[in-house]
C-alpha cells in the first residue's frame, strides 16, 4: 500500500538484554530544595471573652436504646399479607424451606409494625379456642410464633394474658410459647415474669408424673434462670430475689439427708408391690417417672437453671453437689453444666479435675471434659500434651498458669507421661575416672 510504512520492529534480543535491568541498578543523586516566605497582619476581629451558647441548640446523647417504631395501619392490604404469608406457611414443605422462612419472617415483620390495638384484632380473629375452620390449628400457631419471635412488649402481654394465664393452659401451645422467651436481648414485660415466677414458685408438684407437666415445669424454671441472669444489669434485686427462690428450692446438698430420704422413699417403693412383666420391680428405671426420679430431676432442673442466671452467690451453692462422692450422677452433670456459664478461672479448673477425677463415673468424666473444652478459660489439652513430649521440663509454669491450678499428679494421670528427674548436688564428683 502506497503511503504505509511498517512500524521499526523491536531489535532481536532486546527483551533478553534488559529483562534483569530494574530500578535498584540505577543510583539517584542527591537532591535539596528549600523556600521562604513572610506572614503578614492584615486584619484583627475582637472575640468576645465568653462563648455565646446558640439557643437553638439541641442537646441529647448519641447512644439510641430503640428506633423509632413505625406503625402500620391494620387495612385491607395489611390483613391480605398476613392471610397471604399464613397461606405459605401451611402449603410450602418442608418446614425448614426457604420460601416459607421468608412467609415467617414478612409474618414477624408485620407484627412489630402494628399497633397495640390492631395487634389484639390479629389475636383475637386467630388465637381462639377452640380454633375455628379447617386450618385453625396451625394458623393460631404461626401467629403465636410470629408474635413471640417479634418481641414487642404489646405482644408479650397478648401472649401471657391469653396461653399462659389461661385456666386451665394448653400443655404445647405454653411449650411453643416458652421457646421465644429464651433469646430476648431484654427483659419481658412484667406481666410474664410476675405469671412466670408465680408459675415456678407457687404450684404444687405434679402429682401424674407421666403427663407433660413435668416438663413443663422444667421449661419455666430454665427459661426463669436465664431471665434472672438477663436482669442482672437492669434490675438487679428483683434478679437477686429470684435465684434466692431458686436455692431456697434446691438446698445445698446435704448427704445424710439425701441418704435418709433415698432409704425412705425406696422402702416405700417397694411395699407398693409395682412389678413389671416379668415380675421384677421396675420403679428406678429412667423412662419409668417415679417419685426418686422426680426427685432427682427437679434438683437437676434448678441446679441448671442458676447456672442460667450466672449469680456469684450461687457458685458455692453449685459446688455443693459435685464436691460431694454419693452425689448423684444426675446432679453431677448438671452441676458441671451449671459451672459451664461461670467464665472465671476456678470454674475451668473444677471442671478439669471432674474430668480426670477417677471417683466420677464415665459419663460424668465425659460431659465435664467436653464442657471444659468450651469453656473460654480452658486450657487446650493437646497443646500442653504437645509441649510436654517436645521436652518441656518447666511444669511449674504449668502448675501456677491461672488457667490450670492443676497439681503436678493430676498432669501426668491427664497425660500419660510420666516425668523422671535426676537431681544431683554442685561440688561433688559422682564419676571417678580410674
């Protein structure tokens, strides 16, 4: 093509040539510079001696408790998404779907926008009893389950006014409502904790020990505990009241005591001529409730629940359990659960040494170790396993590290490894060269 002249290649080699010259084989010289200047007065504005304060000035602090709620009105649009998400919730399967997790969480939403009054209209068109049409069952759950997942005071007082003093309550639907009280950043209303405490203190023992009530007691007196530990900040001697209620319930255990009534209540067993099938009695066996076991699981189930409140005043309390050899196994393990919520030092420690206690039984060995493991103030064991077969001789680090408190015996059952030490004294020739 006229006019077109190809571009100078690149010269062969030259890629090759320069393809180790960098920057660090040049040398910069040395450069200075230098300025100057003058400043000069043109001007000068008097200032007052004291500030004036702008009397528009809005003071307030930076730290916001709550957002600010904002409420939708419960019309026609309102109630077509509320029976629109209780329709996804019936039809979509399985429960654990994503699809019907969002219905549930549109469904939350919803709840915490409405005002208290449209919140009573929500209630009282679906929570009735008993449930009206043919979903009325699993609507009346999702809209408890959407009001106690919502959190707002208005609807915990719903809830409590109309499952939990109802006379007599549903057994599921108090079980149901039970389980959105665990995970509240804040207190509940005062209506629930007065009905809870009530609850828990003031009722007598179920005397049917093979129906739910049981368990429902032991659902309100975990779920008490854990509330009492969340009033430790905010209302502290209503928190103190409670795991009084709690220890005066359980006692610190007393062995000759707890002998003399395991005696009592085992001779009672047997002259009530109970036998099973093959003629056995069949009174201790752990799916058959009896009194003892009763006994038993209602000690079980306060030990845990101060372990859910996390008080200092209890810890001695807890320990009264664990310490003690006929301790029973039951309360054993509770007791190192119940240690589990005390991040402190000692608490680990105790937990340790119930895990390498050869006195403990197997299983009570097992849930203390595997508690120890969590706990935030556990020592790992493979590092100190590790560090010992490298050769470390200095066990007194070990012995006096805050974590451990451990004897130098307790060490070596833990370990495995046994140490040998060879002490000789300065000065004296042990080897005689012939």
């Amino acid at each position: 093509m006229r006019g077109y002249q190809l571009p100078p290649a690149i010269p062969v080699g030259f890629g090759q040539s320069h393809m180790y010259e960098t920057d660090d084989s040049f040398e910069l010289p040395e450069m200075h510079t230098f300025s100057n200047g003058q400043m000069e007065l043109t001007n000068i504005v008097p200032m007052p001696t004291v500030p004036k304060v702008p009397g528009n000035l809005v003071k307030g602090d930076l730290y916001i408790e709550e957002y600010p709620k904002i409420n939708f009105p419960l019309d026609a649009t309102v109630q077509k998404q509320i029976t629109g998400n209780l329709t996804c919730m019936r039809e979509v399967r399985p429960h654990y779907s994503r699809k019907r997790m969002m219905c549930f969480e549109r469904l939350i939403s919803i709840m915490g926008h409405l005002k208290e009054e449209d919140v009573a209209k929500v209630a009282d068109e679906y929570i009735q009893f008993p449930p009206k049409g043919q979903n009325g069952t699993e609507d009346m759950e999702s809209i408890i389950d959407a009001l106690g997942a919502s959190g707002v005071e208005e609807a915990q007082i719903i809830l409590t006014e109309r499952i939990m003093l109802r006379n007599p309550p549903d057994p599921e639907l108090l079980k149901r409502m039970f389980s959105h009280f665990v995970n509240l950043e804040h207190p509940p209303a005062a209506i629930f904790l007065d009905a809870l405490e009530e609850f828990v203190f003031r009722t007598n023992p179920p005397a049917d020990h093979k129906s739910d009530d049981e368990d429902i007691m032991a659902m309100a007196t975990l779920l008490l505990g854990s509330l009492a530990g969340k009033l430790k900040s905010t209302h502290p001697e209503r928190s103190e009241s409670i795991v009084i209620n709690l220890e005066v319930q359980l006692q610190p255990h007393d062995p000759l005591k707890h002998r003399a009534r395991r005696s009592a209540e085992m001779a009672e067993d047997l002259k009530s001529g109970h036998k099973d099938e093959d003629g056995y009695s069949n009174h201790y066996a752990y799916s058959n409730k009896s009194y003892i076991n009763h006994h038993e699981q209602r000690k079980s189930t306060l030990l845990l629940s101060l372990g859910n409140a996390g008080l200092d005043r209890s810890y001695d309390h807890i320990l009264s359990y664990i310490n003690t050899t006929d301790s029973p196994q039951l309360l054993k393990r509770s007791g190192a659960s119940a240690l589990a919520n005390y991040n402190h030092e000692h608490a680990a420690s105790m937990l340790l040494r119930m895990a390498i206690d050869e006195s403990h039984e197997d299983h009570v060995r097992y849930d203390a170790l595997l508690e120890y493991r969590k706990h935030p103030k556990a020592v790992p064991i493979n590092d100190l396993h590790y560090h010992l077969i490298r050769g470390l001789t200095n066990v007194t680090g070990l012995e006096t590290n805050d974590r451990s408190r451990l004897k130098r015996s307790f060490l070596d059952d833990l370990l495995n490894f046994k140490f040998d030490f060879t002490l000789k004294l300065p000065g004296i020739e042990w080897k005689k060269q012939i």
